[in-house]
C-alpha cells in the first residue's frame, strides 16, 4: 500500500502545477516517469520519492537528472513520442497497453528443457538464476534436477500490461 500511496502522491502534486508551454516534435524534453504494472508493482521508475518506497532505490542512480531526449527524434519508442506532443510542462499523462505493444504475449515455445548431457555441468546452475545464451538471449532459468534444466526465454514483462506516468518536467 505503500508503494500506491506514494505513487499517488507523486502524481496528483506533479499535475496540478502545469504550465502553458507545449511540448511540440522536435523538442527537446526532460521527463519524469513511473513504469509499473497493473497490479501496483512499480518496476522502474526516475522519481526518487517512489524508487524508495518500492525498493527499487539505487545510489549510485542520480535522481535530478530526469530522462531527456528529442521528440521524434528516434531516441524513444514511437509510443512515448506520440504520448508527449500536446502536453504541457508538469502535465502528467497515465499510459496504459497491452502486451502487443511492447514484450508480446509469453509463449510456449519460448520454454526449453536440456538434459544432462546436453548441458556441461548441472550442478554451476541454480533457480531463478539469469543466463545469457548465445549473445543476445537473456533466459531465465526455471527449473534444476540432477536429470535436466528449464530455461524461460520470455522476457519477465511478457504477457503482462504496462502503465507509464509521464510527468513532463520542462522543454529545453
């Protein structure tokens, strides 16, 4: 409940104070946001206040230097950049999508089983342990026997629906 109350709290103080100027493409933007999931759980997030209330704090993280990045100018997904043109400065817009628009639906196939004796040593690999195959698979794996390894290439937000609050902080 903590977390909620203050992601609440940030995001009723941040949209009461807007100002008049727009953020237009081309624009160069510095914003805060809170990406969460439908449940409440924030998994990341630039507003200190909130990092600290969901543990999800880091000091060596420099919480007053915001994201900034161009309008259109390829630096962020296309969602983002058509989310931000028409809002103002300290205006805060609460996104939410589904799977489709980001990680994709889990998949099935997507789940593998090794045996033992196609895996060099069973006994390196530990549950929910986090293994890069090849150089760009990220996997988890999900289940060790003496007799086989399960490995879930899915990404962890694959299947789930995302919300972004996006508070724009200034236009430079």
């Amino acid at each position: 409940m903590e977390i909620q109350k203050s992601v609440q709290e940030y995001l009723d103080w941040a949209d009461k104070n807007w100002a008049w100027e727009t953020v237009k493409i081309g624009d160069n933007i510095t914003v805060d946001y809170i990406w969460r999931l439908e449940d409440g759980t924030v998994f990341d997030t630039s507003v200190e206040s909130v990092a600290k209330a969901c543990w999800k704090y880091n000091e060596a993280r420099d919480y007053t230097e915001w994201l900034t990045f161009g309008v259109w100018a390829g630096q962020m997904i296309k969602w983002f950049d058509e989310w931000v043109v028409g809002m103002k400065v300290w205006q805060t817009k609460t996104v939410q999508f589904g799977p489709e628009k980001w990680y994709g639906q889990r998949r099935e196939d997507y789940i593998m089983t090794y045996s033992a004796e196609e895996v060099w040593d069973l006994s390196k690999f530990t549950e929910w342990q986090r293994v890069y195959l090849w150089i760009w698979a990220a996997a988890l794996i999900t289940k060790v026997t003496d007799k086989e390894l399960t490995i879930d290439l899915n990404h962890e937000l694959a299947g789930k629906d995302l919300i972004f609050d996006i508070t724009i902080k200034s236009i430079n």
